[in-house]
C-alpha cells in the first residue's frame, strides 16, 4: 500500500469500528468481507458509505455494491478514476 492508501486504511478502519462499535478491539485486516468477517448489514454498509464520502473520498455505493465488499473494495473504489461518460448519440 502507498502512504496515501495507509492513512485511507486507517481512517477507513476508524470509521467501521465507528459504524459497528462492537468491532473496538478487533484487529481489522484490508482483505476482510464487510458482511462475512465483520458483521456488517445493509443500514451499517449505508451508513459507512457515507462517512467514507465525508472523509476519505468520492464513493459510489451503487456501483460498489455490485462487486466484491471487502475493505480493500472500498479503497479501490475511492482512488479508482471516475469512469468517462459516453456522449450522448443525437
């Protein structure tokens, strides 16, 4: 991970253990699954997008949702390029 991503992981982990408090001790690793290793539900997945949006970066839960949901997923979704738009055929 670069320097960037180290302190995106930090803060990211900061604000699942905000959104799941019962994960205070847990040690939180980059591969885990939001929903099989950490518990995490729908309302908590909502929840943490939105913080993550205030603090780390652009993220879209929409298209996030459709792939893997792991820790890791996120990162990858706050620093990957916007995707270009198709102009529109007239």
């Amino acid at each position: 991970m670069s320097i960037a991503t180290t302190e995106q992981f930090t803060v990211l982990v900061s604000l699942i253990k905000e959104v799941k408090p019962g994960l205070g001790d847990t040690t939180i690793k980059i591969e885990d699954s939001l929903v099989e290793h950490l518990g995490l539900d729908s309302l908590d997945i909502l929840q943490l997008s939105r913080k993550v949006n205030r603090r780390i970066g652009a993220f879209d839960i929409d298209q996030w949702s459709s792939g893997e949901r792991t820790v890791r997923s996120i990162l990858d979704a706050v620093n990957s390029p916007e995707p270009v738009s198709e102009p529109a055929s007239t």
